[in-house]
C-alpha cells in the first residue's frame, strides 16, 4: 500500500509498505480516508521536532473508516462506521497515569511522531483510542483532533458561561480554544496580528477581536471594564505573549499555556501573587474533549471550510508540506485525501 514518508528534513517520497495485516485482539484496522496535516507534521518536515527519527510516515489527524474489528473489540464499534482516533498513547505507569491524566503521559507516542502516522491508506489503532461521530463529513471528522488540543485548554482553564476568555493567537490550536469557550457560553476575545485570522476566529465564535502589538492594552482595558479577562489561553508560544497572558488577566484569573517558548521567559513574578492567579500547562487532549468537540461540530457552527485551505491527494502531500513549509502563514490546514472519494 502507499505511504507519504519522510526519509529526513525535506526529504518526502511516496513509498510502497507493508499492509498492516489483521487486527489483534483489542485492535481495529482502520482505512484510513482523510488526513490533517498540523504544525508538527510541519516541524518534522522541516527538521525542527526534537522527538521525530527518520524515517517516520506523519499524519494524526484521522478521519477513517472502520475496515475490520479484533475479536474482542466491543460490538459497539463496526466495519463501515466512520471515526477519528486519539492519536497519543499512554504508559499506565508514571505519575500521570496514576493520576488519570493519560493525556500528559511522560512516556506518550504520538502518531506520525514517534511511531508511523497515518499518511498511508491503513492503519491498525487500540479500539478504546477510537471516537465515533456519525454523520459529521470526512474533512470535519479530520479537524476533531486539532481542535481538541484547544479544547483541552478551555478545560483546563474550567471556562464557564460567565467567563470573559481572552484567546491569544488564532492558529488552528487558537481557533479550537475560541471555538470551545464560545461553546461552553463564555465571551470569547480573540487576539492575533494577522486580520484573517482574527476574521476566522469571530466566525468560529469569537465575540471581539483585538489586534496584537501596540495598542492592545488599551483596547482590552475598554472591553473588560478595565478588570481583565477572567481566563486568558495562550496559544502562540514567543516570550512576549508568555508575559502579556499574565499582564492582561485580571486578578484572580486563570492563565492557561499551549504554546511553549522556543527561549526562556523573564516575568515579572509579582503579577502572579498580587493577581494570585492560576498558571496552568495544556497538553494534547482526553477522551471528554473529543466529545465536546464532536459535540460543537455536530452543531455545525464552526466553519470548517473556512478553516481548511488546501485538500490534496496523499501524492501531493510531500509538495503541499514543501509549499506550507516555505510560506507558513500562507497556510491555515492542509487536508490529505487518502482515496478518490474522500475529496
Ligand atoms: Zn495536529
Ligand atoms: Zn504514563
């Protein structure tokens, strides 16, 4: 069967590998249908993903069909049935684990990252990794994941209807925490420096949008009473958006982290007593915020074709990878079509 695999940085080729046989016992074999490509299929193309080894075949953004169930796989899961899969996996052991946080997992593997992905035409997955969501579109189904991992902030950050959630940054890991705070009631404020993005981000429920830089204290002091916002996610990952997350929250507020800066950040750590805030990490997704994604995309408000520039066959997907690569922010996601039909 065909693979998009990547030999090194930049090196992309389409491969002929072994099918993946039959499932075992808890296992399904999914055909896998359409592919997402993120920003850390695009740092592993580009060399930047200390945690990849070559060669690796990317992808974990999954829309696939069940082809075939293992033999104590739960009658509840059947061939034909459309479904998208957590891709991280978990050891049980660590400190994590024990603490029901799988999500976080010290020894988790993610697909496509540390073992190969899903830019093939099949894969073998763990049932209980699997989430169903009938009637949501291939393309849809292959945006659950990367919303999930915004998701999972809001979470984090315990985001409640009468919230004020300031969301900085509006790539697609942005998007889905604007998307997920909209859909719990909060009032959502997006902030970005790209236009377009912040035009996105109002379309996926974002009630204000602010422009970065110069200027936004003011702006976010008119839109807040001069309190600050009650959760501020952050979602870009540079050291000056590190220390704006705690200058911009209000007192009492909580500050949840997605991105990570390449650098060390210098804050000014009294903020963090006087405010006496909540700082919070945010890593990958769980189970519930799968759910409460399919759920938000079931309700068909998020505007997925906005949000996906470019669907190419999987013998496209090196060059589209290359394009992105080349231009980043020319990009919002990048969908693979596995077969004819999922286009
Ligand atoms: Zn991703
Ligand atoms: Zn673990």
């Amino acid at each position: 069967m065909k693979a998009l695999m990547l030999d090194g940085p930049g090196q992309t080729r389409m491969a002929e590998v072994a099918h993946p046989g039959k499932p075992g016992a808890e296992e399904v074999l999914l055909r896998v249908r359409m592919v997402g490509l993120c920003g850390s299929d695009l740092s592993t193309f580009a060399g930047r993903n200390p945690l990849v080894s070559y060669p690796r075949i990317p992808g974990h953004e999954i829309a696939a069909t069940i082809a075939e169930t293992g033999a104590a796989v739960p009658g509840a899961w059947q061939a034909g049935m459309a479904v998208t899969m957590l891709p991280y996996s978990c050891c049980g052991r660590c400190a994590a684990c024990r603490r029901g946080r799988v999500n976080a997992c010290r020894n988790n593997q993610t697909l496509g990252v540390q073992r190969d992905g899903a830019l093939t035409e099949y894969v073998l997955a763990p049932w209980a990794k699997l989430r169903a969501a009938p009637g949501l579109p291939l393309r849809t189904l292959a945006m659950v994941e990367p919303l999930t991992v915004g998701a999972h902030a809001v979470r984090r950050g315990r985001v409640a209807p009468e919230d004020t959630v300031l969301v900085i940054g509006c790539g697609m890991v942005g998007l889905g925490a604007v998307a997920a705070a909209a859909w719990r009631g909060a009032r959502v404020i997006a902030m970005d420096v790209d236009e377009g993005k912040l035009e996105l981000a109002r379309r996926a429920g974002a009630r204000e949008a602010v422009r970065g830089g110069e200027g936004y204290a003011a702006a976010m002091a008119e839109l807040t009473a001069g309190e600050g916002p009650d959760v501020v996610i952050e979602a870009v990952g540079t050291p000056q958006t590190f220390r704006l997350a705690v200058e911009a929250v209000g007192f009492t507020g909580r500050v949840v982290y997605i991105g990570y800066a390449k650098e060390p950040v210098s804050y000014e750590t009294k903020l963090f007593v006087q405010k006496e805030l909540d700082i919070l990490g945010s890593r990958n997704a769980t189970d519930a915020d799968f759910d409460e994604v399919i759920a938000m995309l079931g309700g068909g408000s998020f505007p997925v074709d906005d949000a996906v520039s470019l669907v190419v066959p999987l013998e496209e997907a090196g060059a589209a990878l290359a394009r992105w690569c080349a231009d980043p922010a020319s990009m919002r996601k990048i969908m693979v079509a596995i077969d004819e039909e999922a286009r």
